[in-house]
C-alpha cells in the first residue's frame, strides 16, 4: 500500500524543513519540522517504513541546466506570475543545487524522479511541487495568500491571511486528509488563532506547506488526470493541480515600467517608490535598464508580461524599483562644474538608442540575476544592460 509524503524541504541543511506523511486513505498522520537529513530520513522510516511511497516535494529535484533557469521555472512563471506565484530560477551554478539536496535524498531512498512513473507495488516515486501555483489552482485564488514574511508586509495582514489558508486546506482537503478529528491540525489550528507575533506563523509555515505538499501527493497518485507536469524528467519539471482558469485579482503595487520605459498605473497606484534592500545578507544590488529607440510603443500583450513579470519580482523579494524615463528630446543636461549653472536642452550625446526605463532588483547571485535579465528581455521585448551596484 502507497503512503504520501510532503516536504517542504529547504535547500540547505541548516534551515527547517516541514514534513507531512498521509496514510493509505489518505488521512494526515504526522505534520512537524525539522532541520537534519537524518531527522527527515527518521520521520519517513517512522511513518511510512515499509511502504511504497509517493512524495512530494517544494524544491528543486532534477536541475541538469549550468546556469540560468530551467524551463519548467519559466513555464510556471508564464501561467502563474500574474497571480505572484512565479518560480525562483535554479541551476548547478548554485552551491544548494549542486546536487539539489532533494536528488540526494530521492537517490537515498531509491524513489523514482519521473513523472511517468507511477508509485506502486515495489515502486516509490517523488515528484517536484510548489504550493504557491497550487494553492492558486486548488483554492480558487485570484492572488498568491500574504502569509510568508515579505518586506513591507505587516504582521496583521500575515495574520488575516494565514487564519483564511487554514480556512481553505479545511476546505478543500479537509475531508481527504481528516482534519476535523486531527489532534496536531487543531493545535496549528489554535496557535494561530492567538499568535500575535510573526514568529508564531513562521515556525508552522514549512509544516503547513508541506501538508499542503502531502496533499499534492496524495493527488497525484489518486487524481493524475488533472494534474499537469510544466517541463520533462530531462529537463527539471514542477507539478501542479491544473492550469488556472480565471484572472487575477487587482492589487495596489508600485509603478511598472512598460516595453518602452514608460510607468503603466492602474487607476489608484502610486509611483515608484523604493524599499529596504532585501534581507539576505549575501544579496546583491542591481541596475537593470531597458534599451530602446521609440517612446509609447508598447502592446497591451507586452504590458500584461511586465505585469507578470513584475508580480514575480515582488513575490519572490527581487524587487526593489522600477521607472520609466520621458524621451531623451525632453532631457536637461546641467554641468555646474565651474559654478555657472550651465543648462542644456536634450540628451548629453545624440544617438539612436538610449535608456528608456529600468528596473532596480536584489539576486543573492549573479547567474540568478542574469536569469531574470533573461526574463525582463522576454517580457518588455527588449535587449536590457545589467549592472550591478558598486559595493553590492
């Protein structure tokens, strides 16, 4: 008989991990975090030892590309970013993804990583998941739920949104996975009715996604039919519950640069406006600016993929700024060198390209970085110069 796993795995070994495990009927029969492979390997061995498994897991599985991002990240991105679930890009230039601690670990269990396969007598299968693009599908979102730690994003609103996605898992797995009688779901339950400060709701996030991550699982072996597998085995693949069908909802964001420079609003949004670098000490600051011969020629299509793109930005901490720039016909050249206040209409020097509008972002690396240059090309359609700040 098939037991299902969650995990929420993080791609160190120093970072808490959430791991679910789902007996035969489904039913949710442990939920924790932990932090070692070894307490991993022993909560699997404890709950689902002897057992075929199928499983499920938050992390990059099979990463075969050098640099950049694979194209299931893309994939994912293309169909979700505008709901704020685009994929972070993952390559071997990364030290946590050479090897991905997940291939590791399927390696050691002996699952199989093909999606084709499926789990069985003497065969254990894991496959790779996201909640966020999931949760998208499954709860019928018009946009990502605020409940991880963001920059800007307060604990109320962290609160508000966690106390509605234990709403929805009741509602929609719920039945499946047994909550109403599940002693440890009630305790989540009651520590974040009364939490009142965010770490509270970040010690459950990974047990709480990697429920989420069992269930997926659980999906996968029972319901194959809907679910749909964005990219290959060769190439690295995500799985998700289906293709969202609806729009996503509106949101106040801060300024988006468009195809050629220019900030598109939507009534109500206010301008560009920075914010705090991002939080990860290792992180890396940079200029990403859009190079262009023409003012106003962007297409309601390529505005849509800035918006996606942007989206993604902000939900995965990437963002920072962004502007347009009026035409170089409307620039002010001023040269106060010898104190004379010199001012000159129109661009320093005359040519046929020029910067039209950038993008300000934070990548902890340079490949990651690139990656998303990649991304702002193909979304503005347009080439874009990277620059990184001087000092990170």
């Amino acid at each position: 008989m098939v037991r299902y796993v969650g995990l929420d795995l993080a791609w160190g070994t120093t970072a808490r991990t959430g791991v679910a495990v789902l007996d035969e009927d489904g039913r949710l029969v442990h939920s924790s975090a932990v932090v070692t492979d070894a307490e991993i390997d022993a909560l699997v061995e404890q709950h689902a030892g002897g057992h075929d498994v199928a499983v499920a897991i938050d992390a990059p599985l099979v990463v075969p590309n050098l640099t950049g991002q694979r194209e299931a990240e893309r994939l994912v991105t293309r169909h979700f970013g505008r709901f704020d679930a685009g994929a972070h890009p993952s390559s071997r230039s990364r030290p946590h993804f050479d090897p991905p601690r997940a291939e590791v670990l399927a390696a050691r269990h002996g699952w199989h990583v093909d999606p084709a396969v499926q789990p069985g007598p003497g065969v254990s299968v894991a496959i790779e998941v996201y909640p966020h693009p999931a949760m998208v599908v499954l709860f019928g979102l018009g946009r990502v739920l605020p409940y991880k730690g963001k920059a800007r994003r307060g604990f109320d609103v962290r609160h508000a949104a966690w106390l509605q996605l234990l709403d929805h898992v009741e509602r929609v797995a719920g039945p499946t996975l047994g909550l109403a009688g599940n002693a440890r779901w009630a305790q989540v339950r009651q520590e974040v009715r009364g939490a009142q400060r965010a770490a509270v709701l970040e010690r459950l996030e990974d047990e709480v996604d990697a429920i989420v991550c069992a269930y997926l699982a659980w999906l996968w072996a029972t319901e194959r039919e809907r679910m749909v597998v964005l990219g290959s085995v060769g190439d690295g693949y995500v799985v998700v519950p289906g293709l969202p069908t609806g729009e996503p909802t509106p949101r106040p964001v801060t300024g988006k640069v468009s195809k050629n420079g220019a900030v598109a609003r939507r009534q109500g949004e206010r301008a560009p406006t920075a914010v705090p670098p991002a939080t990860r000490r290792s992180a890396m600051r940079y200029l990403l600016s859009v190079i262009d011969d023409a003012t106003g020629t962007a297409t309601p299509e390529e505005v849509a993929a800035i918006d996606a793109f942007n989206a993604r930005l902000e939900a995965d901490g990437h963002w920072v700024l962004a502007g347009g720039l009026v035409a170089p016909r409307d620039a002010v050249v001023v040269d106060d060198r010898d104190g004379r206040g010199l001012r000159t209409d129109g661009p320093f020097a005359e040519t046929t390209e020029y910067l039209a509008g950038f993008w300000v972002l934070d990548a902890p690396d340079r490949e990651t970085a690139l990656a998303l240059a990649a991304d702002a090309s193909r979304a503005c359609r347009r080439r874009v110069e990277l620059r990184a700040f001087l000092g990170g």
